[in-house]
C-alpha cells in the first residue's frame, strides 16, 4: 500500500516578505472571474442566472478552488 502524500503549504518570499501563497491564488482568481463574468455578459447569458451576485461568488470559489488544487506548492 502507498502511502499518502502530504500536501504542504510553503510560504513564499517577496522582497523579504512572507506572503501566504492561498494570497497569490485568491489574488490570481480575481481577474480569471472577472473574465468569466465579461463574457457572460457580452454573449447575454446572464438571463439564466437567477441570483447573479451568488453566482459570481460561487464562481470565484470554484476558481479559486481549481488554482489551488492544481498549484504544485
């Protein structure tokens, strides 16, 4: 039997500063929903959301959610 790797979360450095890297990850979401939320718009189908503020929200979580588990720290 394997045994199970163990995901650790390191910080990482900027300029002598330690910045948590679920930070970066919330950082890079923003602009990611931001897209996602433009071309929903543009193509109009925003009419088949019901709650459109919910939706953004849950979106950005399911984004940040996918950079996180796909981030090799």
């Amino acid at each position: 039997m394997r045994k199970r790797e163990r995901m650790e979360i390191h910080e990482i450095s900027i300029a002598s500063v330690y910045l948590s890297p679920l930070l970066l990850y919330a950082l890079f979401a923003l602009p990611i929903t931001y897209g996602v939320r433009y071309m929903i718009h543009r193509y109009k189908l925003s009419r088949f959301i019901w709650h459109e503020m919910l939706f953004i929200v849950a979106l950005y979580v399911i984004i940040f959610s996918i950079i996180t588990l796909l981030s090799p720290l």
